[in-house]
C-alpha cells in the first residue's frame, strides 16, 4: 500500500486544481520560504480529519479557504483529496484504490467520502486505525512532532507509541465499550428507580389486596349475625329501664330528708369553728413575736463572738508585720554589699576587651594579602581547564565524524549489493502486466453503463424517503405536544377533583357537618347554584360568606347539626332551613329606567332547581350587577343609594353609599368556580385524547411507508455498490498494471544510476575519514601540553592556601573571645541593674509595713468597744422572751377546749353527709344506670342504623326469622376484623395493574445488567490484549531504538523505559540517551541538534518495527548539520524499501537520496505552483549537456 496521489482545489495557496502523483521511494517537495510547501502536508493532515485549525496554521475553519490575490478571486470551498494503493488489502476494505476526500464551504458546511460515498470522519479513523496514518499516527512528521517526542508533554509521547504498538484499535474499541457501559449504567439507574419504587408499591399493595378479601368475607358474616344481636339487646334494655325508674323515686324521698337535718347541725359547729379560730389568731400573734426576740438575741450572741475573732487576727496579724520589717533590714545590708562587687568585675573586663581587638587587626591585614594571590592561580587554572575542555569536544566531534563516515561506506556497499539483485527481478515482471490490461478495459465500459442506471433509480427513492421522514419528524413533534398537553390537563384535573373531594376552601365547621350523615342536610350554596363564567366573580363577592352557607330540609335538622357542632368544638356554621324560605314571598326589586351598564338582578344570573330558588332569591334578590365602578356610581345617584350594586370586577357598593373593593383572588382559585373549571377540563382531555388517537394511526401508516421505501433504497444501494465496487477493482487493476508497467522501466534506470552513485560516494568518505584521524593526533599532543601546566599552577595554589587557612584560624579564635569577653560584659550589666532595683524595692516594702501597722493597733480598739454595747442588748431581750413564755401557756389551754366542741360537732356533721351521701349515691347509681341503659340503647339503636341503615323494628323482625346469634362468633368475627385494620377496596384491581407493571420492569432490569456484565468482561478482555500486544510492541521498538540511535550518532547508547512497568497502559514513556563522550542527566541538556537526531531515531525505530505505508516528513532534518544529514540520508533511502517518503526539505543530503524532486514556487504572489522533476531525468539532462 501507498500513497498515489494528492489533489488540492481552493486549498490555502493552491486556489486551482493540482494533482501531485507518487511512486514508491523517496519524493522530495522543495522550494523557497513562503511558497506553499508546508500547505501539502497540511492538506494531507487536513484530509485526514485534523480538527484544530491553530495547527493547521490558520485561526478558523474558512481560513483553509483560498482567500484570494489582487489578481484572482476567493474561492467559496476547499477541497482536498488523497488515493490510495489498496492492491495488498492492507486496508479491510473491498477496493484496490480508495480515494478519501474532505471538502469544506466558507459557510461552515463540511463533508467527507470514500470513494465518491458520503461517510462520517469516525468511518475515515475506523479504516485507518493501526496503519499509522491519520492526524495521532506518526505517517506525517513535522517539526512540531519531533519536539514533542522529546519535551515534557507526555500524553503527545504516549498517544504516538499506542499507534506505533498497534493498541490503538483496542484504545478505540475500549472507549466505545465504556461510553455504552456507562450508557447501559445510566439506563438501569432510571430502571432500578421505577423498579425499586414499584417493589416499594407493590408489597403493601399485596397485602391490601388480600386483606380487602379477607374484609368482604368477614363483614358479610357479621351483618347477618349483628342484626339478630342488636334487636335482642335493645329488647331487654327496655325492660332494664323500667325496674331502674322504680328505684329512683325512693332514693330521691331519702336524700331530702338527711339533707334537712344536716343543715341544722351545720349550724352549730359554724358557731364553735368561729371561736376557736380566734383562739389561734391570738396565740399566732404571741409565737411570732417569741419568735422574732429569739431571732434577735442569737444575731447578738454571733455578733459578740464575731468581734472576738477579729481581734485574735489582727493581732496575729501585727506580729506577723513586725517579723517581716526585721528580715527586710536585713536583706538590704546583702544587697548593696553585691552591688559594689558586680561593679568591679565590669572594669576588669573592659581592659581585656580593648587588648583583644588590636591584635585581631594585625591578624585580618596579613590574611587579605594571601587571598589576592590564590585568586589569581585559580583564574589561570581555570582558563586552562576551560581550553582542554574544547580541545576534548573538538576530540569527540572527530572521533564522532570517523564513526559517522565508517557508518555511512557500510550502508552504502549493503546497498549496492541489494541493487544488483533487484536489476535481475524486475525484468520478468513486465511481460506478464501487458497481457492484463487489455481485457480488464472492455470489462470497464459494460461496468460503467450499469452504473449511471442504478444512481438514477436510486436518486428518486432517496427524495422519496427524505419526505416520508420530515412528514414522520413533524408528526412525532405533534404527537408530543399531544400527550404533554394532556397530562398537563390531566394534573390540573385531579388537583382541582382532590380540592373538591377535600371540600378545599370551606370552614371547618361546614366541612364537618357536610361530612356528620345527619340527616336533612341538603347541600352548600356554592353546589347548587351555576354561574356564567364573566358573572362568577360578582356573584362571588356579591355572596361572600353566604357561599359556604349549609342549605336543611327544615329547623330541627339545622338544629341537630348545630348541636353536633357544637358538643365536638369544631366550629360554628350558617343554616338555610328550605321550610322557612319556601314561605317568604320576595317582592319584585324596583329598578329605574335606563341604568347605563346594567346587567341584570344577581338571583335571575344564577341558574338553580326550582326547590332552592327561595333561597337564591333571598340571598341575591335585592343584588344588582353593573358592568364597572363608573355605571355603578351612576346608578347608585339615580337610585337614590337604595340598593346594594356589584361590578363585575367584584367592587361592592352598599345601600346608603358605602363602597368595599379592592383585589380579588384568581377564578382557580373560588369555591363556585371550581365545579366549571372541573368539566372544562375533563372536555378538553377529551378532545385532546381523541386528536392523539388520530394522529398516532397516521404515524402508523407513514412508518410503514418509510419502512418499505428505505428497504427499495437499501436493495438499490448494495446493487449499486456492487458495480462501484467492481468498477474501482477493474480500474484499479487497469491502472495498477499500466503503473507497474511504467514503474519497473523507471526502477531500473534508477538502479543503474543509484548504484554508479554510491560509488563514488565511498569514495568521498574514505577520504574525510583519513583527514578527520589525522586531526584527532594533533589534537590530542595539545591536550597533553596544557594538563602538564595545570598539575604545577595546582600545587602553587595549595600551598599558599594552606598558609591562608592557619591565618584564619587564629583569627576565628580570637573574635570567639571577642565575643566570650562581650557576653560577661553584658551579664555584668545586668547584674548591676538588677541589685540596683531589689535594693529599692524593700526600701519601699519596709515603709508599707510600718503604715500597715498603725492602722491594726487602731483596729483593735474601736473592735473592743463595740463587743461591750453588744452584750448589754442581749440582757434586756432574755427577759423579754420569759414572759411572753407565760402569756402562750394560757392561749393554748383555751385553745384546746375549743378544739373538743368543734371535733364533736364536726363528728355530727360527717355523720348525716356520710347517710347523705349514701343516699345520693344511690340515687346516682339509680341515675347513672338509667342513663347508661338510655344511652346503651340509643347507642344499639344508632350503631345498627350507621352500620346496616336498619330500624329497631326492622332489625327485630329479621331477627324472629333467625336462630339467637352466637356472640362468642360475633366477639371473634370483630376481632378479625380489627385485625384486618384498615381495608382499600380498590387494591384489588390496582394489584393486578401494578403486578404486570412490575414483571416489566424486572425483565428490563435483568436485561441491562446481564448486558452491563458482558461489556466490563469485553472491557477486562481488551485491557489485556493491550496490553500483551503493547509490551511485545514495545520491545521491538527499544531493540531497534538501541541499533538506530548508535548508528545515527556514529556510537552512544539510548533505551526506551516504562516509568510505571505495574500501569502499562498509563504509564509515562521516558527516553534515556548517552551520546558519545558524553554523560548526560536529562535530555534537557542536549543540543537541539542532538535532540532533533534522537527524535528521529526514535521515530526510525518505530517505522523500521511497525512500517506505516507512507510517510510525509516537513522538514524535520533542519536542524542537522551536513555529517548528520548524511547519516540521515542513507537511513532514510534504507527506509524506503518498506515505506514510501515524502520529504518537504531544505536540505541538499535529504534531496541527493530522493528519487523524485517538486518544486513549489509562487510565479503569482499568494498562488502556488508546481514543478516536476525525476532525478534521474535530471542527471542525463546535466551529462548531455556537459557532453
């Protein structure tokens, strides 16, 4: 496989059409700066799907677009395309030439195709994938690639050496299989949502089901056999009451009689209760004050000892000043003995101080001489380094000139060698190629006829099917908006039925008694009226509360629902009673002629049935409704402010002029509208739902259109594929054999000229290699001179430094004294300091004791002062205390005689309440079991009539149909039930329908994880198949690395290294490289010369491991000098027996070794054009004319 040709139209500076045709070998494009070469390899990049415009040399997409001169016009698109040779299958693809072509507009449009067929970029990528070509392969090497090898950018280095091991389909196959698994993850997370929410549903579900089965069964059986109960109960109560009332008139007799009798005894003991109470308040009194006087003469007693204690510490206190001022005296005389000391040493070290630093100086100026001296000789010594270092690079260029010459005769004899033997082959070759060619053109022409057919036939289905899929597209579209539309309504729908059901809006007192089943409650106000849709807010407003006014047949069950009410606490309610409002007779309302902006009385706006109209009549009958405020004020003035008036905006104004307005809440949300909204909706849920039915049967009948025009395209298409395939195969063949034909004449012209060629280059060579060994030897006696001069100017310079070092190290021992004697100086200091202030502060500390003193002795004086009045109080009030002592003996004898006569006629008094009591209690009892029989019975009469809707007569005529009921049967029946709990009927049938929702979603489920389990074990398997393939790969391109980068260098080493071998597949690539003669640490250090051979070295080595069928290369040899050039272009002619080179270069070595030459200029500024050449062609055209 290779690649036969390019052509460019309305590419950058190639605005007209031009074809650049290729043979194997090497084809050089030169030409001066500026005139198009590079734009080639762009445009092969380009073609080959590289999306960044910013590496393409331009900032936008139309850039590539040949922009026009002075001269030519813009042009409107580029277009690029690329053949190539597919003869050896290479590419699994059926054709032995595919052309592959990109075109973009100025308007942004873009297209790619394979041979004339439309596909996708990922088509073009898919093909190519480890064949080394496309825009991450290594099939076109610019600069910009060679510095990447080597640099920092790490991900670059990895995605080239995927490509070169051939993991980069797996990488490719790899991504496509996470971005489905993480694809089939996200379905069964929305999956296992609904799942888990049904499993949720579905089990309490279950089990209402089964309970509401249950519930059935057992409520049936109990009906039958409480009925029978409830009649027997009630039967018997009636017979209870009668026995109780008995008994409750004799307990009444006996009550009255004890309570007379208590009364008077009562009396009695009021009398005696009133004197001893007295008794009490006076012997209160007494205890108080004794209480008061003991209160005080303790307080005494403890103040007397509390003086008595204070006096004991102040006079401790005293002693213990006195024996603190004596040791402070003491401690003063110390103090200013050290001082004197403290200032004498501090003298004695300033004199060794100033002794010290004259000699330091004397030191230091005998030090700084030397100094100079040794600077010098290290100069000299270095500048004699420095020479010996060029003189040994100048050595290893020799030596590497030797080694690259010896290199280059090798490869050119092996050369010579393999030329004579391909002479011999190509011979035999073209006698078979012309015998070919002539029959594959007739099959060519019957080919294309069939062709031209298909396309035309094929043209009419494709519009076909482009209709019937915009007609199906927008149908969809309508299909949505149906159903969105529908469950929008639907929502709606069930909020505002919730809010209906919920009585959502009403008090609380009207939700409960619409709610009690009392009987004779009609309806609300609100429910039974209807109301024109632009009425409804005035009629609203004009009712107000009146809305939620409860509507009863007749008084009493207005009554019973207001008790009800009001014995639950659940609030208060207005009643219309139909039996009061059926007799008023409303008289017609008076209204004037000409009312700007009447509509009409509110009661004759509300439609109602005939048996509530009294009641609408009287709550709107005197209500008229005007268009807006401006005709009701009119209306009002010439009324003479009679009546009440309403907008239809809903502002009221009252009889007598006053006026209520302002906002009013939206119509959703109004109990009277609610009703309206309600049966609009489910209308147009209706008619919606009818639409979607429609419009899904024609969906079906133009899919099944579109299914049978698409089958009649895709038969049309594969025949139609088939003669192009078979037409590119036959032209293929066709050109292929011309080719060969041509090709193997102009090999063995280039053979011949190849060969005289590497002739005389050994020649050349051999020559260079004798002068560069004898520059070597000169070389070397020079290097010999200048490290004997180095060994004497080293020891000159040692000695004189040792001398220096002595110096200053005596002088380091003096400053350490220096610094020694500073220390002791400033520690004296301090010292001085610090006696200096204790000194002074017990001066001051003598003089606070002495003060301190003085004050405690005065102290003691007032302290014993006031312990003497103290104890003359405590005298007088102990006498006080012994005779109100006496006074409170008398009070409570009295007291005591008292208390007898009260507890006697208290005794009394117990005695007849206890009897009374007694009595009551069983009038109570009497009462209470009435009461309880009365209310058991009307609790039967109600349960039996809530529960079944059954009289007592009706109950106790089943019940004589029946045997007794079982009780014990009745106990366990309600106990089932119990149990049961809470019953939703309607779980039966939404069981079913949720169970078949649920067996759904478990196989979906199932499905994707089974699917999730197959893609991560693809995964794990492509991971190792990667991996196994990198690392032999690998290997390979290290083994050659190791060969090519010594031959280029002329010697060195280099290896390839995995920096993370655990995490082949991401771990970083690192390049180790040791140039001859040198040791290198980091690539970084290299030359950019260097850096630019080991580049290409490593992208030899991959070429020479895994050849890509061609190669472009803009000039990646610019940075080499003419030996490397050299080597360059013997391994790039030795190359291209596998792989065919385009080489855009500069360089006169890249084009010696080129078969063919273009030349790139621009004759017309901003336009390229180009110029052919064979070498060969251009070597007889030079021998003729020197000839």
């Amino acid at each position: 496989m290779y690649l036969k040709k390019i052509e460019l139209r309305g590419f950058k500076s190639f605005p007209n059409k031009t074809e650049i045709l290729f043979n194997s070998g090497i084809t050089s494009i030169v030409g001066p700066n500026g005139s198009g070469k590079s734009n080639i390899s762009d445009a092969v990049r380009w073609v080959l799907g590289e999306q960044s415009i910013k590496s393409l040399r331009g900032e936008k997409s139309e850039d590539v677009i040949f922009s026009g001169t002075d001269s030519k016009n813009p042009m409107s698109f580029a277009e690029v395309s690329i053949t190539i040779d597919n003869c050896d299958r290479i590419l699994d693809i059926d054709y032995s030439e595919i052309t592959i072509k990109r075109r973009v507009y100025r308007s942004g449009e873009s297209e790619y195709s394979i041979n004339s067929q439309q596909c996708r970029l990922r088509d073009i990528k898919e093909m190519l994938l480890s064949t080394g070509i496309g825009k991450e392969g290594y099939s076109i090497i610019e600069q910009g690639k060679i510095d990447e090898i080597l640099s920092g950018n790490q991900s670059a280095r990895r995605r080239l050496f995927d490509e070169a091991t051939g993991i980069s389909k797996y990488r490719y196959k790899k991504e496509e299989a996470q971005r489905k698994l993480e694809k089939t993850r996200e379905n069964l997370e929305r999956i296992n949502d609904i799942y888990y929410e049904i499993e949720k549903h579905i089990r309490p579900l279950e089990a209402q089901r089964n309970k509401a089965l249950r519930y059935t069964q057992v409520e049936s059986e109990l009906r039958s056999l409480e009925v029978r109960s409830f009649a027997l109960q009630i039967k018997k109560l009636e017979e209870e009451l009668k026995a109780v009332d008995e008994t409750l008139r004799a307990a009444e007799n006996e009550s009255i009689r004890l309570e007379e009798q208590k009364a008077c005894e009562y009396d009695e003991y009021a009398l005696f209760k009133s004197k001893h109470a007295d008794a009490c308040e006076r012997l209160e009194k007494l205890s108080q004050g004794m209480y008061s006087v003991k209160e005080a003469i303790e307080k005494t007693a403890s103040q007397i000892r509390l003086y008595a204690e204070k006096k004991s510490s102040v006079q401790n206190l005293v002693q213990k000043n006195d024996s603190e001022l004596c040791e402070a005296r003491a401690s003063s005389e110390e103090l200013s003995n050290e001082l004197e000391l403290s200032k004498a040493r501090l003298a004695e070290f300033k004199n060794e101080m100033s002794l010290l630093i004259s000699s330091r100086d004397k030191v230091r100026d005998e030090s700084s001489l030397s100094s100079s001296d040794i600077t010098n000789g290290e100069l000299e010594i270095e500048e004699l380094k420095n020479r010996a270092i060029e003189l040994l690079e100048e050595k290893n260029a020799r030596a590497v000139r030797i080694s690259s010459e010896k290199a280059i005769i090798d490869a050119a004899l092996r050369r010579r060698g393999e030329l004579d033997k391909d002479k011999a082959e190509l011979c035999s070759l073209n006698t078979l190629r012309e015998n070919e060619a002539a029959v594959l053109k007739d099959r060519l022409d019957t080919l294309k006829a069939s062709c031209e057919e298909a396309k035309a036939q094929n043209r009419e289905k494709r519009e076909a099917l482009s209709d019937a899929s915009k007609s199906i597209a927008e149908l969809a579209e309508g299909i949505r908006s149906l159903q969105l539309e529908i469950k929008d309504k639907s929502s709606r729908l069930a909020v505002y039925e919730s809010m209906e059901r919920q009585l959502e809006g009403y008090n609380r007192g009207v939700k409960e008694a619409l709610t009690s089943g009392i009987a004779g409650i009609e309806d609300v106000v609100a429910n039974i009226i209807d109301v024109e849709r632009e009425h409804e807010t005035a009629i609203e407003i004009a009712l107000g509360a009146a809305l939620q006014n409860i509507i009863t047949t007749d008084e009493e069950s207005a009554k019973r629902t207001v008790e009800y009410l009001k014995q639950k606490g659940y609030g208060r309610a207005t009643f219309l009673p139909l039996s009061v409002y059926a007799k008023k007779v409303h008289g017609a309302l008076e209204i004037g002629e000409g009312l700007e902006g009447f509509i009409g009385i509110a009661s004759a706006l509300v439609g109602c049935s005939d048996k509530y109209r009294p009641v609408v009549e009287s709550l709107l009958g005197k209500t008229l409704v005007v268009s807006d405020m401006d005709c009701a004020i009119a209306a009002n003035r010439k009324t003479g402010y009679r009546h009440r008036l309403v907008t239809l905006d809903g502002q009221i104004f009252n009889p007598g002029g006053s006026i209520s307005g302002g906002s009013v809440k939206k119509a959703q949300n109004s109990i009277l509208s609610r009703s309206r909204i309600i049966d609009e909706f489910k209308c147009e849920i209706e008619k919606l739902q009818s639409e979607l039915l429609k419009a899904h049967s024609q969906e079906e009948s133009l899919k099944t259109n579109h299914a049978q025009i698409d089958i009649d395209l895709r038969a049309g298409l594969g025949r139609l594929g088939d003669i192009e395939k078979e037409i590119l195969r036959v032209s293929a063949q066709i050109e292929g054999a011309v080719s060969s034909m041509k090709e193997s004449g102009d090999k063995a012209q280039r053979l011949i000229a190849e060969s005289e060629r590497i002739s005389s280059e050994i020649q050349i060579h051999n020559e260079r290699a004798i002068l560069a060994e004898k520059e070597t030897r000169e070389i070397e006696l020079k290097i010999a001179d200048i490290q004997e001069r180095l060994k004497a100017e080293t020891e000159t310079i040692r000695e004189k430094s040792a001398a220096k070092e002595a110096s200053e190290k005596e002088l380091s021992q003096m400053e350490a004294k220096i610094a020694g004697l500073e220390a002791y100086m400033a520690a004296g200091e301090g010292e001085v300091e610090r006696l200096r202030s204790a000194l002074e502060s017990k001066g001051a500390r003598q003089k606070a004791l002495e003060g301190e003193n003085a004050s405690l002795v005065a102290q003691l004086e007032s302290l014993g002062k006031s312990s003497s009045n103290s104890e003359g109080e405590l005298a007088y009030m102990e006498t006080e205390l012994r005779q109100m002592d006496l006074q409170i003996s008398e009070l409570s004898g009295e007291k005591i005689m008292l208390e007898k006569s009260v507890e006697e006629k208290l005794g009394n008094v117990r005695r007849l309440e206890e009897a009374y009591a007694a009595s009551r209690e069983e009038l109570i009892k009497a009462q209470t079991r009435r009461a309880g029989i009365q209310r058991e019975y009307e609790g039967i009469c109600d349960t039996l009539y809530e529960s079944y809707a059954m009289t007592y007569e009706e109950a106790l005529q089943e019940s004589q149909e029946g045997d007794i009921p079982d009780s014990a049967r009745i106990r366990q029946l309600k106990s089932e039930i119990r149990e049961i709990g809470s019953v939703n009927l309607e779980s039966i049938e939404e069981y079913e329908k949720e169970k078949e929702r649920y067996e759904l979603y478990k196989s979906q489920k199932s499905d994707m994880e089974n699917s999730i389990g197959e893609l991560e074990g693809l995964i794990e398997s492509i991971e190792s198949s990667m991996t196994s393939e990198f690392m032999a790969n690998f290997e390979k391109i290290n083994s050659k690395f190791e060969t090519v980068f010594t031959e280029l260098f002329g010697g060195g080493g280099a290896q390839l290294r995995l920096e993370n071998p655990q995490a082949v597949l991401e771990s970083d690539i690192e390049i180790d490289v040791m140039p001859p003669g040198k040791k290198l640490k980091s690539i970084t250090l290299m030359s950019g010369g260097e850096k630019a051979l080991t580049a290409i070295a490593v992208m030899f080595s991959i070429l020479l491991t895994k050849p890509t069928p061609f190669c472009i290369l803009d000039e990646i040899e610019a940075a080499l000098d003419d030996s490397n050039i050299a080597r360059f272009g013997v391994f790039l002619k030795t190359l291209s027996s596998n792989t065919q080179f385009v080489a855009i270069t500069h360089r006169m070595g890249t084009m010696e070794v080129s078969d063919y030459i273009y030349g790139v200029t621009m004759e017309e500024n901003g336009i390229s054009k180009l110029l052919t050449l064979k070498l060969e062609d251009a070597e007889r055209f030079a021998d003729e004319k020197t000839s």
